[in-house]
C-alpha cells in the first residue's frame, strides 16, 4: 500500500472515531438525570470494581482459586496503568473537548487522551476472572467495565478509540500476569492463604 494510501485510511479511520465519539456524546448536557448517571459512574466506577475484586477474598466458595483470580486481578490493574503510562511518554493524543469535538462534563484532564486509564483498568480485571473461568463473576465486572466506557466517552473526556485502546492494553497486562503468576505456585500458595 502506497503512502497516500494508508493516509486516507489513517484520515477515513480518525473521521469515524471522530463521528461515533460525537453521537456518544451528543447527549450530553440534554438530560441532568442522564448526565449525573453518567459522571456518578464514570467517578465511582472503577472503585467499585475495586470494592467487588476486594470482597471476592471473603468469597465462601472455592476461596484458593477466588483469591487467585483476584489477586491476578489486582497484579494486572496495576500493570495496565504501569503500561499506560509508558504509552504516554511517545503518544500526546489531545483530548476530544480541546479538539471541539465533545461537550465536556467533567472536570478537564491534565494528561494525554490516548489510552484511557479507566477503560484498562476496568479490562484488566474483568479479563483476569474472565481467564480464571469464573463465568458469573466475569459477566458482571464486564457489564460494570462496558458502563464505564461508554461514561467516559459520554461525559467528553474520551474518543472512542482511547477506550479501545485502554480496553487492549487491560487484556494485554491480564494476558502477561496470567504468564508471569501461576495458580498453586509456592508465591500463590502463601498469598492466597493471608487472613
């Protein structure tokens, strides 16, 4: 493919993020109840997701392997956001509201768009129950995790391919814990075993 030719697709593929981010967010500031839905969400979101992997250590049934898939849970949070933040340092995508292309309804960002931070932190926990065959579990942070994607586009601090990306590099720090903290090894035994 010819340079010209993957800039009109790299222009084609930015007018989409674009177009789909705007409709998202073109609701914004029409509906208060919407909107404080919405913000409520995107502020207390991915603490509740922490709230629901923390309460999994009391879990009454299959507590070893409940304890595991929370503290992969918690190892690939934590690494996703680590990743973000390298991802920061090489790409200063603008934020959509400085770009006019979102109705901002939250406090500005001081960083950089690209990726969302929510958006792999959130992914990042669901992909580790997901990986953990906890199918009930997995359903609900998933369900919890798509809310609070969709907020962070609809109160205008996110393209829809910031959360994309965010979403990615969740399931890639997941996929590397996964690797790297191995159900049943020695470390796993004595962490899953405190209190």
């Amino acid at each position: 493919m010819s340079y010209g030719g993957a800039l009109w697709i790299s222009q084609i593929g930015h007018k989409m993020d674009v177009l789909v981010t705007h409709w998202i967010n073109s609701a914004a500031g029409s509906y208060q109840a919407l909107d404080l839905i919405m913000i409520a969400i995107t502020r207390i979101g991915v603490p509740v997701i922490v709230f629901a992997v923390a309460i999994q250590w009391w879990s009454p049934a299959d507590r070893q392997h409940i304890r595991h898939a929370a503290v992969s849970a918690g190892l690939s949070f934590l690494l996703g956001l680590a990743i973000n933040q390298l991802i920061l340092l090489g790409v200063h995508r603008v934020r959509p509201y400085d770009a006019g292309a979102t109705h901002l309804l939250i406090a500005p960002s001081a960083d950089w768009s690209f990726p969302s931070d929510h958006a792999t932190a959130s992914f990042a926990v669901v992909f580790s129950f997901a990986m953990q065959r906890l199918p009930r579990r997995t359903l609900g942070l998933l369900a919890l995790a798509l809310l609070i994607c969709w907020s962070r586009i609809y109160v205008g601090t996110h393209y829809l391919t910031d959360v994309l990306g965010g979403a990615f590099t969740g399931v890639v720090a997941a996929l590397l814990v996964r690797m790297a903290y191995r159900e049943n090894s020695t470390l796993d035994r004595v962490v899953t075993r405190i209190l």
